[in-house]
C-alpha cells in the first residue's frame, strides 16, 4: 500500500499547531464505508469528517487504504504474555493457582516487559484502547507503575484496573490489607490525574478473592473518583458445578444485597447469568466485558451477547490475558465472537457483522466511558490505516464483513492514538520494536518457566 506515511509522522511534532485531515480510497464512518471523505483531527479529538478539508490543514492521504476505528479491549491482565503457552489444559481453579504462583515474585522488570509486550501486540494488530486489570501489587504501585509507564512509552490508552485482593489464595505477590490498597489506590489515582492517556479505576478481584469489606471500600473509591470499577464474574453455570466462591454464593445478588451494583461496574466474563441476573444488571446499569476466547480456553461456555443486548446491557469485547487466550489481537476476537455466538444459537443470522464491528470498537467505548472505536466528531483521533491490497480483505466491496471475518493483522498497516502515529507500516514508531523483543527473549531465557500441559 503506498501511503504518505512519512510525512504523518512528521506531523506529530506539529499537532495542536493546526489541523491535520487524513483520508484515503474508503472511510468507516457511522457503520458504512465511503469514498472522498476526510477525517479532520485537531490535536487528540476528532473536529470532523468532511468531503473537504478545512483551509489551511495539513493533507495526509493513504491511498490504497481504508480509515478504521480503533479496537477497544475491555479486560486483560498484560503481564501475562510472559506466560503464554506455559498454563494450558487447567480449569480456572488450577489454573489461577499456577499463574498466581508462577508471577509471585515479578517485579518491575517483568511487569514492563509483559505489559510492552501485550500493548505493542494489541497496537499492531489495531487495538488503541485497553482495560487492563492488574493484581501484583502487594509489594505496593511499582509493578503497575512498569505496566503504566509501558502504556505511555508506547501510545496506547490505558484503563488501569488497580486490584485489590485479600483472599488467601493470592499469595505474597498478590495480596493486600484493605488499608494498603486505599492508600496505594490514592496514590496512583492523583498520580495520574488528567493524564491524556491514562485513568486509574478500582478493580477488587472477585467475591472469592475480595472480601466484602474490600470490594466496598474499593466501590466508595470509585464513587469519590467519579470512575468506572472493575470485577471478575465467575459463577458456575448449575448449583451442581464446583465453583470458586463458597456454596450458594452468586455474585450479582450477593453486589445487589450490599448495595453497589450500580452504573459504574464492568463485569468481567458474567458468563453464567440466570435471567434474573440479567435483569438486575440491567437495571442497575452495570456493564459487561465479553471474553469469548478466554470462556472457550477454560471450556467453560459462550456469552449470550443477544440476550444481554435485548435488555439494554453495554456490552464490550475483550481479549483476557495471554495466558488463556495466546493471541491479543481483538479483530481476531471478534470473529470468535460471531463464530461462537451462531453456534450458541445454532443460527447464521442470529448476529451480524456490523453489530460485531460495533462491539469490538464503539461498543467498546460505551462500556469504558470513552469517547473512543467511532469516527465521529468529537471522538478521540484513535483509528487504524488498513491496507486494501491485503488478501484478506478480498474483494474489497465487502471489506465491511472481511474485516470481522477475514482479516489479517497483516493488514493493519497504520496504527493512530490521541492524533500520534504509533504504528508505522507494521511497526511500533514509539519505541525499538526489535529491541523489545530481545529484551523479552533475554528476560524469559534467564528465568524460564515450567510449562503445565496435560499428558
């Protein structure tokens, strides 16, 4: 694909000094591709898609490619690419035992890495935006602040989920007294406030890894902080299943009963929700971040998206970690996504390829509280240059559908974020792409890990 891509990155060093409008042969705007349009960005934000640029802007054309949104990935916990492939063919409860003690003792170091790793993965196959949630922190905020600086050395937006846990199981990496993580949660969240690229929400694990004392003291942080919070959501699908929380425990009644399941919550996986459930959640407002990979890893189940939108749920798409998915890139979640959803139905047509374009990117945004995955005036610049001579999004009058279906990550060949040019044709431009990688290899090579597989 020919493109100015040079003469975009140029332009960062000047951006708030005047606009810049980008086009190319094929815009996705408002869920449909269109021809002679210009997305025009004024420093971070969107001012307008438009058949002519504005005087005085600065033109930057990609020929021969498609102007995308961004993918927003609404749950993942980045430390563990370190981990991809070494857990595998463990239910949650083994599962969750082994990695906890596999990353007990990560520090700074392996926590930048794993995260610089996941986000340039997400980068390059077109991921702007992710809700990372991150639990090592009982040595206090330098693991996350590794994790964060990772984010900011390399451009991407970062919801920062910061944990809290105090069950037993969590183990000397992961576990805090409630006192800790007040003050630590306080710390950070000032640290970063009004960053352009950063927000700090609470995240108490789950109601088997958090005690109710913890999660409404991480609750009344996120209402002081006026923020979203995060949890696991991992009730079995019957009584008759093992589960990780005690008996009879299910976590939607149980968040009701203590009166903080409300509009700022994201439930991570909520895969087993009876219709009552649903029914809460909805009228609580609570949102929903949707695993499809991550619920196949564990075989646990698939998520009735269509039912959750027929009650009014936002509902975002998410990766999970590497370390129960082995791929981060959320196209390649958003196929699964409809593939799955039609088995679950046992119907072709029970989703279509522009509602699975919206939750991999605008639905995204909604569930995250960014204006973000829309190319819209007064969104964030966050969008992505696909090349149209790829194979995969042959033929290209139905790139519409080859993009949810089809697509390579071959095909993102330009990645933007806050108006700055983070991938340049295939490459990470904030930082030594390769060098990152032989750091990885270095770190992963002096402490190797045992890989659990069965047989």
């Amino acid at each position: 694909m020919s493109s100015d891509g040079d003469v975009a990155r140029g332009l960062d060093a000047k951006r708030g000094t005047k606009p810049v409008a980008y086009t190319a042969d094929l815009i996705f705007a408002d869920g449909t591709l269109s021809s002679g349009q210009y997305v025009v960005v004024d420093g971070d934000t969107i001012s307008a898609i438009t058949a002519e640029p504005p005087d005085g802007a600065q033109v930057v054309n990609f020929r021969e490619g498609a102007i995308y949104p961004g993918a927003v990935n609404t749950h993942t916990h980045s430390f563990q690419s370190l981990l991809r492939g070494c857990v595998d063919g463990l239910d949650l409860g083994h599962w969750l035992a082994r990695v906890y003690e596999m990353s007990a003792d990560y520090g700074p170091e392996e926590c930048y890495v794993g995260a610089a790793l996941s986000f340039g993965e997400m980068l390059r196959s077109g991921t702007t935006t992710v809700a990372d949630f991150f639990y090592l922190n009982a040595r206090g905020n330098d693991n996350v602040r590794a994790v964060i600086r990772a984010a900011t050395d390399m451009g991407i937006r970062l919801i920062m989920g910061r944990a809290g846990l105090d069950a037993e199981w969590g183990g000397r990496g992961a576990v805090e007294n409630i006192g800790q993580v007040i003050e630590r949660f306080r710390l950070l969240a000032d640290e970063y406030k009004d960053h352009p690229l950063i927000e700090i929400s609470p995240a108490p694990h789950s109601i088997y890894g958090a005690s109710r004392a913890m999660i409404e003291a991480m609750y009344r942080l996120a209402v002081d902080y006026d923020t979203l919070w995060y949890i696991h959501v991992a009730d079995p699908s019957s009584p008759n299943e093992d589960s990780l929380n005690r008996p009879g425990e299910r976590t939607i009644p149980m968040l009701e009963s203590w009166g903080v399941l409300d509009h700022r919550l994201v439930l991570a996986h909520a895969l087993f929700l009876a219709d009552e459930e649903v029914k809460l959640v909805a009228e609580r407002g609570a949102r929903i971040s949707c695993n499809p990979a991550s619920g196949m890893w564990f075989g646990d189940g698939i998520l009735d998206i269509p039912r959750l939108w027929r009650s009014g749920i936002k509902v975002g798409l998410a990766t999970d970690g590497a370390a129960s998915n082995n791929a981060l890139n959320l196209f390649r979640e958003t196929w699964l996504a409809s593939l799955s959803q039609r088995l679950r139905a046992r119907d072709p047509s029970v989703v279509t390829a522009s509602q699975m374009a919206t939750l991999a990117t605008e639905d995204g945004g909604r569930v995250l509280n960014l204006p973000v995955g829309r190319l819209a005036e007064g969104y964030k610049a966050d969008f992505v240059v696909l090349d149209t001579l790829d194979f995969s999004l042959q033929p290209v009058s139905a790139l519409a559908v080859n993009v949810v279906h089809g697509m390579s990550e071959r095909a993102v060949r330009h990645v933007y974020c806050g108006g700055r040019q983070v991938v340049s044709d295939g490459e990470l431009t904030e930082i030594d792409q390769r060098a990152l990688l032989r750091r990885a290899a270095h770190l992963m090579s002096s402490a190797p890990v045992e890989v659990v597989a069965p047989g």
